[in-house]
C-alpha cells in the first residue's frame, strides 16, 4: 500500500471541506465558504475551485488504486 504524499493530504483535507460544506449546506442551507469569505467572491471561488480540483485529483487517485 502506498503512503500518501503531501499534495494526496492537500486534496484530501480540501475533499473534507466541500463535503463538510455541501453537509451543511444540504442540512441547514448553510454555506460556510460563503459565510467565511462572503458569496462568490473571488477567494470564495478560489477555495470552491481548489476544492473541484482536489475531487477531480482524488477520482484520479482513487481508480489507481482500484486498479491494484
């Protein structure tokens, strides 16, 4: 089994967060990026974006695995 390096952390904390986030905001129509940063600003937008990419990179990682 492989070790996870720092950019496979980085993605999977920034998962952690839109999940956490689409929680919250499924639940109680609460969205904490927005709360934090205001809605769609542009840092708003850039942690959304990160958070898209970690998922797209953590897909990736995942049928890797699935691979073995």
């Amino acid at each position: 089994m492989r070790k996870l390096n720092g950019l496979d952390w980085i993605a999977l904390v920034l998962v952690i967060i839109g999940g956490l986030n689409w929680g919250l905001v499924g639940l109680f129509k609460f969205d904490l990026v927005a709360a934090i940063f205001g809605d769609m600003s542009a840092i708003s937008r850039v942690v959304y974006t990160l958070v898209g990419i970690a998922a797209l990179y953590g897909a990736a990682i995942a049928a890797k695995l699935g691979k073995k």
